[in-house]
C-alpha cells in the first residue's frame, strides 16, 4: 500500500464528506486508525486534519474526537443577493414574502438612506428556506424614487438584485454592512428556531449606487448554525 501525501488525505476525505460516505455529526476514525488507513505518520494525519479544521469541513471536541462539521452557508465578499448565495452552494432557495408596501421607517433609516423626514420607502418582510428550512428573516427598506411602482413585482420568484437591474437599470455598486450576534425573541426566533428566544447573526446594511446613493436598507437575521461570512482582503501597495 503506497503512502498518501497530506494533500491526498484531505481531499480523500472531502470527498467522503460530500459524496455522503462521512455523514454530518459522524465521528472520524481514530488517529491511529487513519495512519493505518493511509500508511502514513502521525505527523501526516495531523496536518491533515489541521487543515480540514481550517476549511471548516471537521470540528473537534476535545478528549472525545474528530467529528464531520455540518455544511454552513457561506457569504463571501461578492454583492449577490440570497437567491443566487443560495444556487451556488448547490442548495434550494425559496421565499414567503409577508408584507411590500409603502412605509414611513424610523427616522435613524431615513437618514441612513439619505431621505427626508416622513418620506414614505417600499417595505419588504420577508422569510427565506434553504431545502424547506428556515435560514433567514428578512427586512428591507427601498428607496422609491429609484424603483417605482416595484410592488408590482412577485418576489416569492423573483430576485431583487435581478428585477432592479432588468427592470431599473440598477446594479450595486458597494455593500456596507455590520454583523452582529444578537439575541432575538417573537417572531424571529420562532420562525428560525421554533423557541420564543434565541440567539441569530443579524446583518444590518446598505447598498450603494456608484454615485452613493442608497439602494436599500436591510437587517438580516441568520440561523447561526448555518451561516457565516467570509472576507478576503487584498493589499492593495
């Protein structure tokens, strides 16, 4: 039996992972059992399973083992909107949209917005499924004057991203955004947890034109078990 590379492992067991092989929540052979598995050191294993830990693929408890880490969604720095996140994890999205009308927020989002005080914004209330389970609970505030008469759109199907570009002629430019681990009660924590509190990654943002006009103001809250962010940062010199 030839002995594997760190490399081979890890991928070996990826694929193990995503093909089904290693279910969510299974627990690892032993390190033992793996070095005798791959004919490699003790060393080898544990570089490997480093590396699985930092892909976020394995979680470890100690004195207990190396266990399969349930698959998360991830949101990287790319502006998408949930319908798309969603596709491209391979996953279903589907949406129940509970409310779109016209509203006069708080003047905290006004001003966030650029708008006048007492001016009216589109409200979208929102909840979003990923394979029929709630993941998120969703508001947002739309700036009228850029998409008229928007209600006039299904969003159950239908992207907002993808609407506004094909019927507005707008595209975002920038997102600014602040995560946030929150406790939630209500409403909130009933539909993403079915518990009357619970603690959720709320998302609270804009997103901006090329000229810095606000699109839209929107405050996310995410099942913490199944979500993440992930930034890449670029040096720039």
């Amino acid at each position: 039996m030839s002995n594997y590379t760190k490399k081979e492992i890890v991928k070996d067991i990826k694929d193990k992972i995503k093909n089904g092989e290693l279910k969510y929540d299974e627990r690892l052979a032993t390190e033992r059992e793996l070095m005798d598995q791959y004919n490699v050191s003790r060393t080898t294993i544990r570089n490997a399973i480093a590396e699985l830990e930092l892909r976020r693929l394995v979680y470890r408890i100690p004195d207990t083992g190396i266990f399969v880490q349930k698959e998360i969604i991830r949101k990287t720095n790319s502006i998408i909107g949930f319908t798309k996140m969603i596709e491209d994890s391979g996953r279903i999205p589907t949406t129940k949209v509970i409310q779109l009308k016209k509203v006069v927020p708080e003047e905290k989002i006004l001003e966030v917005m650029g708008l006048e005080e007492n001016t009216e914004v589109y409200f979208f209330e929102r909840l979003r499924y990923v394979d029929d389970k709630p993941f998120l609970y969703e508001l947002t505030y739309v700036n009228p004057t850029k998409v008229p008469n928007i209600e006039q759109y299904d969003f159950t199907n239908k992207s907002f991203y993808k609407t506004v570009k094909e019927h507005y002629d707008i595209r975002p430019h920038y997102l600014q955004e602040n995560v946030s681990a929150v406790t939630v009660d209500g409403k909130i924590s009933d539909f993403l947890y079915q518990t009357s509190t619970a603690y959720c990654l709320k998302v609270e943002g804009t997103s901006h034109e090329i000229n810095d006009d606000v699109i839209e103001y929107g405050i996310s809250y995410f099942h913490a078990e199944d979500f993440s962010f992930e930034s890449v940062l670029v040096n720039m010199k």
